[in-house]
C-alpha cells in the first residue's frame, strides 16, 4: 500500500466518486506490477 502512495492521485484523493477512485487505485497497481515484473525478467 505504500508504493501506491507515491501515486498523487491516489494520496490525495482528487476523485470524489469511489468507482473512480477505484480505477486509479487498480492502475497505479499495474503499474507497480509491471514495473516489478520488467526488472525481474
């Protein structure tokens, strides 16, 4: 949950319908994902 912090978006909740929010949260995931998942391989 901290990585996900670094996303300002996210942090500071700039969107006020949840379904929004939820968006973000999910794609600031795949991006942590596929940053991890590039440096592995």
């Amino acid at each position: 949950f901290s990585k996900i912090k670094h996303f300002r978006a996210i942090a500071t909740r700039y969107e006020k319908h949840a379904d929004n929010y939820l968006a973000l949260v999910k794609l600031a995931a795949i991006q942590i994902w596929l940053r991890n998942y590039e440096s592995v391989s």
